[in-house]
C-alpha cells in the first residue's frame, strides 16, 4: 500500500476507533475494497491528515456539511468520533445550528435528533 493509505488508516483509527475500523475491515469484500482504499487514501490520507485545520474544527465540518447534505447515516459515526477529536456536544450542536441558518432547519432538526440519539447510546455503553 502507499504511505498516503498508512497515514490514512493510522488517522482512521484514531478518530474512528479501532473496533470500528475492524468491523470495518473484516466486512470488506473484493468488491469494495477499492472503494474503501479510495476513502482511506482520500479522506483519511490526505484531507483529514492535513495540518491546515486541528482535528476538531474538521469534525464539527464533517458533521455540518453531513447534515446540511441529507448523508444523516454517517453522523452517528461522525459523533462517536468526536470523542477521539476534541469536539464537545456543545461544539457539535454549533455547527448544527449553522446548518439550521445555512442550509435548513428540517436538516439541523434531523442531525440533533441523531446525536441526541447517539450521545444516549454512549453515555449507556460507558
């Protein structure tokens, strides 16, 4: 593999854990796996390993630009994530708040619904 792909998978684990990474891994199939090489150079190796933006301002981005695009099934993910980058609850409601002016309410009102959702999940796991 590249070092693009190694920096990308040792930063995925990072932000994403690395159980859910392994699930990840042992579900990949030959059929996807070029895509989820394409996402780990990608996403992982290039854009959230730049330096240019800390860890938590990328993850309040991912999370309103997720929001404000109607891709609500990766916020979960994204929120659980949040532990490993610095971005606090308060910090994630924030960026919902710019995607009610910016983008819709319908939208931001749908992604608090799931972090609410998920924050409950976690607070019962810990």
């Amino acid at each position: 593999m590249s070092d693009r792909f190694d920096k990308g998978m040792k930063l995925r684990r990072k932000v994403l854990g690395d159980a859910h990474v392994d699930r990840a891994e042992a579900a990949k199939t030959p059929l996807d796996e070029p895509f989820q090489t394409l996402i780990t150079q990608s996403a992982w190796g290039t854009v959230w390993a730049s330096d240019a933006i800390p860890l938590r301002e990328r993850s309040m981005l991912t999370l309103a630009i997720l929001a404000a695009t109607g891709n609500f099934e990766e916020i979960p993910m994204h929120v659980r994530a949040c532990a490993n980058t610095g971005a606090s609850r308060e910090d994630i409601m924030e960026a919902f708040q710019h995607v009610a002016i910016y983008a819709g309410v319908p939208k931001a009102n749908h992604a608090i619904k799931l972090a609410k959702a998920t924050f409950a999940e976690m607070e019962n796991e810990a």
